[in-house]
C-alpha cells in the first residue's frame, strides 16, 4: 500500500513535469491524480496482456505517466474555468 502510494507520488511529480506550464495543483492533488494515472495506466497495460495491474512494468509505467498528464491537463482545464478573472 505505501509502495502505490509513492509509486502514485513518483508518477504524478513526473506528469508535472512533463507538462508544459505553471500548474495550480497542490501536493494531495498530485497525488491523488498520480495514483488514479497508475491505476489507468496499469489497466491499460493489463488489458494489453503485459502482466498484472499491481506489477510494475515499463509500458504500465509509461501508460501511467501518460494517463497522469491528461489528468493534470483536465484538472487544470475545470479549474481554470471556475475561477473568475478580475
């Protein structure tokens, strides 16, 4: 459990990177997005007959950091439009 965890933390830390930009997001956020990323990209990779969701492997790794940066992306997306400009 604490191995997803990091493994959440790593992967969302590596999306903000990746994607371009000043992200509004703060460290749970990173988290939780990470954490969901890997579980997208894990089923991914499953379903792709790579091995289980739980196992780290390259292309679930890969999958997941891909999956993280939409995610982030989407988040910044809805929360950029609820804020009003003055």
């Amino acid at each position: 459990m604490i191995g997803f965890l990091v493994a959440g933390l790593v992967i969302g830390a590596l999306a903000r990177l990746i994607k371009p930009g000043k992200q509004n997001l703060s460290i749970l956020a990173t988290l939780g997005l990470g954490l969901v990323g890997s579980l997208i990209g894990g089923t991914i990779a499953w379903l792709l007959g790579t091995g289980s969701i739980w196992e780290l492997n390259i292309l679930g790794f890969v999958l997941a950091v891909v999956a993280a940066v939409l995610l982030i992306g989407t988040a910044e997306g809805m929360s950029g439009r609820n804020r009003t400009h003055v």
